[in-house]
C-alpha cells in the first residue's frame, strides 16, 4: 500500500495480517490489504500509519464505496457523506 494510501478496514483475516475493506490508493477500491505492509510505510516527517480513533462507522461500508467511487476518493466522500448528513438532519 502506497504512501497517501487511505484504508476503511472492515474484516480481519483469521492470519492477523490480512485486512478487506475499501482502500483508496488513487481509485477506490474494495479489497484485501496488509497490516504488516502498511505498518511498514514511512510517511514524511518520519510519520507512520496510524488508526483514527475518532472514526465511527457511521455509513455501511457499501455506502463509502459507492461514494468514494462516485467521488473519486476516500476524503473526498467522507466531506460529501458528512455534510449531506449533516444538512439532514438541520446541522450546519
């Protein structure tokens, strides 16, 4: 998984390594990625792949792929999904 890369893990693989979810690596895509690879990478400023823990799987996973397509990328749908929910439900 390249640099930049972006991961919305949604199963483990029983190996503890093996991730399926939808990755965005410049065109999302759903499918299988490593733990062991992306913990490898090395960001600038000496930066590594972290876990957001302010995540929330707000939306099903069918629902950022969907969007991420459509959008072109992870960021890109989360702005777009959050905002539309937002404007649902009178947030600003």
């Amino acid at each position: 998984m390249a640099a930049g890369a972006i991961p919305l893990a949604t199963e483990l693989d029983e190996d503890g390594d093996t991730f399926f979810g939808l990755a965005d690596l410049g065109n999302p895509e759903l499918g299988s990625f490593s733990l062991q690879e992306m913990s490898s990478l090395r960001l600038p400023f000496g930066m590594g792949i972290e876990r957001d823990i302010l995540f929330t799987g707000d939306f099903p996973l069918s629902v950022w792929v969907e969007a991420a397509r459509q959008a072109g990328s992870i960021r890109a749908a989360e702005r777009i999904l959050y905002q539309a929910a937002r404007s649902r439900h009178g947030g600003h």
